[in-house]
C-alpha cells in the first residue's frame, strides 16, 4: 500500500495571521479617537440644546401641562397622561367610562359609603381611605388629581381594577369615554 503525505508551512501561516493581528490592532487607535470626537459632538450638540431650550422657556410664561379645573379638562388631561404611559385607545377608553361613571371626572368628589367601617372615596378616582390609606391619602387625592390618575393607571395595569364598582358592575358601560 502506498500512502501519500503532505506537509504545509504552518509557519507562513502563522505569520500571516500574525500580521493580520497586529494591523488590527494599529487600527484600534484610529477608531477611538473617531469614537471620541463623535461623543463630544454629541456634547456640544447637546449643551447647544439645552442652552436653546433655557432660553425660549425662560422667555415663556409657565404653561401647566395639565389642567383639572373642570371635567371636560379633567377628562383631556386624563387622556393625556394615558397616552404619555402607552395605553392602547381601548384601554385609554373603558378607564375613561370607569372615571366618569365613579366621579363624573370631579377631581373634588367625596362619595361616603354606606359600609361598616364608614368610609368614603375622594378625588377624580374614588380612592378609598380605608383600602388605599397607604398609597394616597385623602388630601392627595383631591389635590393633586395627576397623582391619582397615574395611581389609578397603576392599579389598572396590577389588575386591580375590580376594585371599583363601577367596573366589577359594569356600570362603566353606560358612561362616555369623553366629557365635552
């Protein structure tokens, strides 16, 4: 039997892959310093911005984002938060139909209930100060109407929104999802 053998120059390959390594590596350098003036332009870029930006807000009179003072305004700035989280317009929609049917979107709504315990409900939300003493109290609830909204969004997302009996008595079903 005959047997053929072949033997390469592993040496020439290795050099190859040697220089190969070491043009590499020349090169790293070259693209950190490209790396480094891009961040700094995004710097500059960055602090022209903000300079822009603090100079057309401080010649601007102070706009509240959100207004509360009635229930069609309620009612938009509850949609605006809404959107400002991600909910879908379904979703946007039937915890519109849970608010109004709880508290018509008054922010200053008060409903004492006729339990045991003798509580009551406040604000656009109908938080209950028994049930929801530790995340929001009464005086927040009525003052500060984003916090409950955002709240109530919370508990929505949580799965809690069996909570409100508008919502477990499908009652919500024959509210609008918009005050006008």
């Amino acid at each position: 039997m005959a047997y053929v053998f072949y033997l390469r120059n592993i040496e020439g390959e290795l050099n190859a892959i040697e220089k190969l390594l070491a043009w590499i590596v020349s090169f790293i350098p070259f693209l950190k310093k490209q790396v480094d003036e891009k961040i700094e332009e995004k710097k500059t870029a960055d602090m022209v911005e903000k300079t822009e930006e603090k100079v057309n807000t401080e010649n601007k009179p102070k706009v509240e984002k959100n207004k509360w003072d009635t229930p069609a305004k309620a009612c938009h700035s509850f949609r605006v938060i809404c959107d400002e989280v991600g909910l879908s317009v379904n979703e946007k929609n039937m915890l519109a139909k849970v608010l109004n049917c709880e508290s018509g979107f008054n922010v200053k709504a008060v409903h004492k209930n006729n339990d045991a315990r003798k509580t009551i409900d406040y604000g656009i939300a109908q938080f209950n100060d028994y049930w929801y003493k530790n995340l929001i109290t009464p005086d927040e609830a009525l003052n500060d109407p984003e916090k409950a909204v955002r709240l109530f969004i919370s508990e929505y997302r949580s799965g809690r929104l069996k909570n409100w009996v508008c919502y477990k008595s499908k009652k919500y079903l024959n509210f609008q999802s918009k005050v006008v």
